[in-house]
C-alpha cells in the first residue's frame, strides 16, 4: 500500500490506471476464491445431503435391527417353552406306557381271579348238587349276604333286586339257615337264565 501511495505521489497521471488494474486483479483473484470456495460448499452440502441420508438409513436399520432382537428373543422363548414342553410330553407318555402296561397286568390278574372265582362256584354247586340226594334235610348255616355276592358273580351282573327276587322267592330272606336243597334249587334257576 505504501508502494501505491508512493507511486501515486510521483505521477498524478498514472494513478487512476494502476490503481484499476491492480484492483481488477485483486477483485479476480478474490472472485476466483469465491467461486472456488463456493464450489466447495456446493460439493460439502453434497456431501452433507448424501450424509443426512445415509444417517436416515442408519436409524432405519437400527429399528430393523431392534425388532429382529426382539423377534429373537421372542422366538428363542419359544423355543424354550416348546422345549420345555416336548420333555413334558416324553415324561407323560413314558408314565402313560408304564400305566398301560400296569393296566394290562391287572386286567390279566382279574382275568385270571375270575375264571379261578368261577371255577370254585361250580365246584360249589357241583358239590351240593351231587350231596343234595344224600343230605336233602340237612341244614346249612348261611351268611345271606355272602350268598348274594356269589350269586352276583355267577351271574356276572351287579343286579341286587334279581337276588332278592330269587331270595324272597324261596322264603329265605330272614333265615339263618337254609336247607340245601333250596340252594341248589336257587343255583339251578340261575343257570337257567
């Protein structure tokens, strides 16, 4: 500046050319600064807009990326719960086995009593057939209830108003004693029916 001062005190006439020129250069070169800085901005808001939308992607992602956590951990919930149930269902069918092996065991065991029950009723009845000729007025002590239970099992039926029927047929309802020949008259009548 000084140079410029000093140069325009010399020639009066010069001074308004140089000052333009310089000027001019000066205001290209600032122009020319601006223009590249202002390119700049221009490639920075860019930049700055292609950066805005990457973090809109990011924010979207997390939220994918947060529901897919709880998704899993919903599933693996499920999983444990389906598991947990899977070995509850093996425990309840290796109990149900052993029930139903149990249960056949039994049904074997009643089978069996059965047929050894009915077996002993017509040995019984076979016995008093055959000793009804010889012991006709014979007098037998006779639990009536106990009579009723081996009637019920011959006949194979829970029916107590038909023993009673029979019973009160024969006359025997309040007696302590029966004749035997009344037995085997009650035992023939159910094989009768």
């Amino acid at each position: 500046m000084n140079k410029l001062l000093t140069y325009s005190n010399n020639n009066n006439n010069d001074y308004s050319p140089n000052i333009f020129v310089e000027k001019k250069e000066t205001f290209e070169g600032t122009n020319n600064t601006i223009n590249i800085l202002n390119e700049e901005i221009v490639k920075l808001k860019r930049r700055l807009s292609v950066l805005y939308d990457k973090e809109k992607e990011i924010d979207i992602l997390k939220d994918e990326i947060k529901t897919i956590k709880k998704e899993n951990k919903t599933e693996d919930m499920n999983k444990l719960i389906i598991n947990r149930l899977e070995t509850e269902n093996r425990k309840y069918k290796i109990n149900n086995d052993e029930l139903t092996n149990e249960n056949i065991i039994l049904e074997t065991k009643s089978s069996s009593l059965e047929k050894k029950n009915n077996i002993l009723l017509d040995k019984i009845s076979n016995n008093i057939l055959m000793n009804d000729k010889n012991t006709e007025n014979i007098k037998v002590k006779v639990d009536i209830n106990r009579l009723k239970e081996l009637l019920n099992r011959k006949l194979l039926i829970k029916n107590d108003s038909l023993i009673n029927n029979l019973i009160q047929k024969h006359g025997i309802s309040d007696n302590q004693e029966i004749d035997k020949r009344i037995i085997s008259n009650i035992i023939k009548g159910i094989n009768v029916i």
